[in-house]
C-alpha cells in the first residue's frame, strides 16, 4: 500500500529519485539535500546497498552485473527505510568500491523530517518502492548517460574507457532496458527536457517545506 501524506504527517518524508546511470539523478539529489540542509534531509544511496561482489570482479568490470536488481541487498534497503518512516534510527552498510566488499562499519541514520533515496533500481522492488511517499525519474538520453558515466568511472573508479564502454553495452545498456526504464511508471513525476530539472527541483523544495510547516 502505497503510504499517504494523512497517515505520516508526523514521520520522515521518503523522496525516491531514480533514472539511468548518469541521468542526473544523483545531483539533482544532492542538490535536494544541500538546499534543504543536512539538518532537515538526509541522502542515502542505492549504491551502499551492493552484495559483495569481490569473488567474480576482475578489477575492470568483468562477470559483475551491477545494474541488475540481483546485486542489490534489497530487503536490507526496505528495513532500513521502514525503520526511518517509524522514526527509528537505523544502519547504513558502506560498500567498498575497490575491494568490492562490505565494510564492517556502517553509517548511523537519524529519522530527519525528509529522506532522500537516489538509485537506478530503487522503484524495481515493491518492498522499496511502497515505502516512498514521492518518486521521481530521471529519463536522459543514453548518449549523454554513457558520457557521464565514463568519466565517472574513469576519473573516480580507476577503470578503463575500454572497460567502462564494453560493460555499458553488455550490462548497463540492456540492464536499463530490462528493470530501470520500466519503472518510470511508477513515478509521481517523470523529466525527460534537461531544461526541467530547476523547475522540478523548486517544486520539490516547496513540496518538502510544506511538510515542515
């Protein structure tokens, strides 16, 4: 059951912000939290919520199929979601990119009065998806998507162009397809100009500061 405005006034307001890679997504998150405060909106991200994946990555992508929702430890992401929208204070696992293993240490999350989720695949499972009171994707054209996410991961993860274009079109591409676009259904709100994203994310702070009213 999808939760309401009447049945949470009192508890953490969940916002869930999805697209493709490199669609944007992620700063317009930030953006969302910076503006807001760190005080008043908490970020997590999908990305803290990978499996270890260290036995089967070859240090330049390989067998590892990060854009599929079986990478993804899920349920933990439900719990930890539901432990926040109760007001409770949870555990936010650290995934280690260069290892490629979780850490043994964990972020502590306060129920701050607006949550923000930013990830491809967080409107994928149900469990997740329910506990969002607002979702938004991000629909961005895959040339500039594969743009950004080669020099991310060229810049920020040590990988290689070659690397980084092979997986694109063997995983992120088709994975995208398959499980992220798909679940643009399920948004409250859909930006397909650029040009969108300011207006949008004015909308959403006003939306936001409504609830602290």
């Amino acid at each position: 059951m999808q939760v309401t405005d009447s049945t949470r006034r009192n508890n953490p307001y969940i916002l869930g912000i999805a697209g493709g890679s490199g669609s944007g997504k992620t700063y317009f998150a930030r953006a969302l939290q910076d503006r807001l405060g760190a005080g008043i909106a908490t970020l997590i991200y999908q990305d803290n919520f990978y499996i270890d994946q260290s036995h089967s990555f070859d240090h330049d992508g390989g067998s590892v199929n990060f854009d599929h929702p079986d990478s993804l430890d899920f349920p933990l992401l439900a719990r930890c979601l539901s432990e926040l929208k109760t007001g409770r204070p949870t555990r936010i696992p650290i995934y280690d990119f260069v290892t490629h293993t979780r850490s043994n240490e964990t972020i502590n999350a306060e129920p701050t009065p607006i949550i923000i989720v930013d990830g491809i695949l967080i409107f994928h499972p149900e469990p997740v998806r329910s506990q969002f009171d607002r979702m938004i994707f991000f629909d961005t054209p895959e040339a500039l998507r594969f743009e950004r996410r080669l020099r991310r991961d060229v810049e920020e993860r040590g990988r290689t162009p070659e690397g980084v274009r092979n997986q694109f079109l063997k995983q992120v591409k088709p994975m995208h397809d398959e499980f992220v676009d798909p679940t643009s259904i399920h948004a409250h709100t859909v930006v397909r100009d650029l040009g969108q994203t300011e207006d949008i994310l004015a909308e959403t702070l006003e939306l936001c500061r409504s609830r602290l009213a």
